[in-house]
C-alpha cells in the first residue's frame, strides 16, 4: 500500500474535475495537486467564447489526463477510482489501496444516466452521456433500421436533428419537443425550420401575451435535468448514415416507456408505451437526465439534497468541514440570487468547479472569499437543430406564477426571441439564432431597468433596440 501527501485532492476527471485542477493550477501552482481519475481521458474546456459577463459558450474536448502536467508541474495522477474518503483523518483510499492523504478534498463524481425501466437487462438500450456511450451509439446506428429515443432534453434533441438514415420515434412525456429548455413557440420554430415548411421571406410577427391564471401551456419540467453531453457533441453523428434505411421522425406526446422486452424477431426490442402502443426497433436511446454519483464510502455522510445531490454552500463546500463538491454531483443548498436556479449542465459544471477551487485556496492561505458573479443569473449557451440558442434568468417564468408577460418576436428560420416581463422588468429571455441581444439582455436582467416606457418597441424589427441601453 503506498501513501501520498498533498495540499490539494480532487475526484473525477470530468469537466467539473479538470476546471477544478486548471484553476488551482493557476491559484496556487506552487503548491501540491492530485487528481484521481478512473479514465486516462479527461475532459477540458476549449475554445471559450464570450457573448456578455456571463453568457458564455464553449467546446468540450477529450484530451490525455497527462497533458494537465504541463499546466501544473506540481500535479499527480492517479488512474484509479475512489473506494472510501475518511473525511476526520482526511484520508482517500483507491480501489488498489493507495491512500492519499490531503488538506482540501473536492468531490467531482458527475452523474451517471437515469436509464428506463429494464434498461439493465438489455445492451440494446444506449444512456447517452459520455463519449463512450456516444461512440456505441455510432455503432449500432450504423447497423440499425428503427431507433426510439426516449427524453426531452438537449441530448435527444440534437439526436433526432443530426442522425439520417434510420427510423426514429421520439417518445417524449411533455406536449411539446424539447421541453427542458423551451417553451411551446420556440418548439414550433423549431419544428417548421426542420420541415422546411417556413417562408424565410416572411413578414416579423410580434406578439405581447400577458398570462392568466388559465395559462398552464408554457411550464418548466423542474423534475428534467438535462443529461448534457457538452455543446456540439452531436456532430460527431452528422457524417453516420444507413444508406438502406429511409429517415422518417415520428413524435408520440404525452407518454412514458412501460416495458422494454427482447424479442427475436426482425426487431430485437418490443417497447410498450403507457398509452398501450407497441413499438418494435433495433435499439432504445435513453435520454432522461442524470442523477448523482457518489460510488464511494464515507467515514461520515454529508447532508444531501432532495434529489441526492451533495448539499454544498454557497462556496461549493459540503456540511464536512473541508470537503468540496462541484458538478453534477452537488446540490445547490444555498439562497440562491433572484434569476438563477440549477441545473445540471455542463456550463454550471465549470462555474461550480472554478468556484470550488476558489474557495479550497482561500481556505489554505487564509483568506476571505466572495461568491463568484456568474451565479447572479442563470445563462446557458447551446445549440438545438442547427440554430444557436441562448437562455438567460427566468427564461419560462420559473418561479414567477402567473404574473408575467411575455414579449416575442419570430422570424421563420431565422430568429426566436422571447422576453419574459414582470412589472415592466425584464426578468428572463430566450435567443434563438444570432441575435446578437445577449449583453443587452444580461444588463436588463440585472439591473432591472423599468421597460415599460418603451411598451412593444424593444423587439421592434425596424428598431436597434441596443441604441436604448448603449
């Protein structure tokens, strides 16, 4: 068994676990680093694009866990995966029994895919979440005839938009695709963009609805944590086809998956639905979120969340003194600012992560710390059928009842832009295509500028609503 000491320890070498160790890499390079990761692949963020403060949009990149050394000539890896944290000795314990002994420990585990009912009795059915699951993906898309997909999310989206050459029926439990991130119109839009039913000539429309009590169309699933795979992980699909497979998409609303049975047919799988309906395919797609990992024993168990999160503060440390936690395996358990709420995202991942590290070199040397800005308002940079898409704040009235109004402006298969109001406040927006709107509307958001004077003008096509704000 052999021992190692350092100042510093993370766990997890996803994007939550290398942000952490970049950013100590740069707090405190002098200082010693372990990661623990069970993959010698890591993920890291690159080609980071700004939009505003806090809109930000980035790739995600598979990279050799040895290429973090050169960032940190202090850093340690160990290949292996975390079997027990002694959080009162301050000791973690690998599967082949090394102990690392430490100061500051974050736990970055992730998520691991919330799979249907009897997904583990079959390896027809796919939980796309990480790069090995993608490249399985590939492989029986190659091969197959008719898929299902089940999910709502970003994930399943961009499945149904990027694969040809096969049958897909998308089997979602909302009334409208793509629910975790839109609302009912941009679901439209989206829908006539990808029928090519749209006119690009036609005229702008601009819409003000203001919601009543009888309004229950356009809601957030808050139950849906988007199982996010990093932007643009679907084009690595764009060039995987069937040639003797003719692409058809059908959507089933408002049902869930009740069984999935092996059968020995044309079909290998038999999926019945809620509704009673039976659909025989190659393979199942599963696309319904994430839950926390925590695969590991504790000395002491920290507190959790209702959803099984990690319950972090505002500084990402859990209810142990000294014990981090960042990404997808946390839980936000703190009094978060008016316009952000989580959700498990890559995007949060990173803030968390950066966050985290923050706070786990202040502890060392001492010093005072502030929240970081980011967690101000809720923004999250993506793209969904080809068309780049940018929510900000209370992009669907999280939380605001039915007091609110909605401010739109749509141009077919160019632009989806909705405003979301509340006492003349703009309180959350949704930009769909290249808007160009994103600091305007984080400034509005923020400082809670009165728009009433300007009534319907501020999305006014024949006006550039920035010159109000310059």
């Amino acid at each position: 068994m052999s021992k190692i000491e350092t100042k510093y320890l993370v766990i997890g070498g996803g994007i939550a676990g290398v942000t952490c160790v970049e950013t100590l890499a740069i707090l405190h390079p002098e200082e010693n680093l372990l990661i623990i990761t069970a993959s010698s692949l890591v993920k890291r963020v690159t080609n980071v694009s700004f939009y505003a403060k806090t809109v930000v949009k980035f790739d995600v990149a598979d990279t050799e866990a040895s290429s973090l050394m050169k960032i940190h000539p202090n850093l340690k890896i160990i290949y292996d995966s975390l079997k027990f944290l002694d959080t009162k000795n301050k000791i973690a314990l690998t599967d082949d029994g090394t102990e690392v002994h430490y100061d500051v420990v974050c736990v970055c585990t992730g998520g691991l895919p919330k799979l249907i009912v009897d997904s583990n009795k079959s390896k027809r059915i796919l939980g796309i979440r990480d790069t090995e699951s993608v490249r399985e993906f590939q492989e029986r898309l190659t091969n197959g005839h008719r898929m299902v997909i089940i999910g709502n999310g970003g994930i399943a989206s961009e499945i149904v938009h990027a694969t040809t050459g096969i049958q897909k029926v998308w089997v979602i439990r909302d009334d409208y695709i793509s629910a975790t991130f839109i609302d009912p119109g941009a679901a439209e839009f989206f829908q006539n963009s990808f029928k090519n039913k749209s006119d690009v000539n036609n005229q702008t429309v601009l819409r003000r609805h203001v919601f009543t009590v009888e309004d229950t169309v356009i809601s957030l699933n808050k139950d849906i944590k988007s199982a996010a795979l990093g932007p643009d992980w679907y084009k690595k699909l764009e060039n995987t086809r069937n040639e003797s497979g003719e692409q058809e998409l059908e959507i089933i609303y408002k049902v869930e998956v009740e069984s999935v049975v092996e059968i020995n047919e044309e079909y290998a799988l038999e999926v019945k639905l809620t509704n009673g309906r039976i659909i025989k395919c190659d393979f199942v797609v599963s696309a319904t979120g994430v839950e926390p990992a925590v695969n590991f024993v504790w000395d002491q168990e920290p507190k959790r969340g209702p959803d099984g999160g990690l319950a972090v503060n505002e500084f990402q440390e859990t209810s142990i003194n000294d014990v981090f936690a960042a990404g997808d395996v946390v839980f936000a358990n703190w009094q978060t600012s008016p316009h952000w709420f989580q959700l498990r995202l890559w995007t949060q991942a990173r803030q968390m992560a950066g966050m985290a590290a923050k706070a786990m070199h202040a502890k060392i040397v001492k010093e005072d710390i502030w929240q970081d800005f980011c967690f101000e308002l809720f923004t999250h940079c993506t793209t969904l059928f080809g068309y780049r898409v940018v929510l900000l704040g209370k992009y669907n009235g999280q939380g605001l009842g039915t007091d609110y109004e909605i401010l739109l402006r749509t141009t077919p298969q160019k632009e989806y832009i909705k405003f979301v109001l509340q006492n003349g406040r703009l309180q959350g927006a949704i930009l769909i295509g290249e808007t160009d709107l994103e600091e305007m509307c984080e400034n509005l958001i923020l400082d809670q500028i009165d728009l009433s004077p300007f009534g319907d003008d501020i999305l006014d096509p024949d006006i550039d609503i920035d010159d109000y704000f310059d």
